[in-house]
C-alpha cells in the first residue's frame, strides 16, 4: 500500500509541473480503509460511482 502512495505522489508531482490530466480508478476491495482515506486527501477531484441495486 506505502508503495502505491509513494508512486501517487510522483505522479501527482510530475502531473502538477505539466499540461497532462490522469484519471486512476480501482475497486475499494483493492485498499484498507485508512489508505483510501489518504487516497482522497492526495486527490484534486474525488468521484465516487455506486451501482443501482
């Protein structure tokens, strides 16, 4: 998970210094709790989608 967060951040970083946009998605199965919480403060935009029952 660290090392997810680690390579977020660099993109991040390198997308701040360019003209380029990057949209990530995953499953929240994929991460705990407290990394997708850390996930949403390192985001610019936060969409989320749940399906129709």
């Amino acid at each position: 998970d660290w090392k997810m967060l680690s390579f977020i951040n660099s993109l991040r970083s390198t997308l701040r210094s360019s003209n380029a946009v990057c949209m990530i998605t995953f499953p929240p199965s994929v991460l705990s709790l407290p990394f997708c919480t850390r996930w949403q403060h390192l985001a610019d935009t936060l969409l989320s989608v749940k399906a129709l029952p």
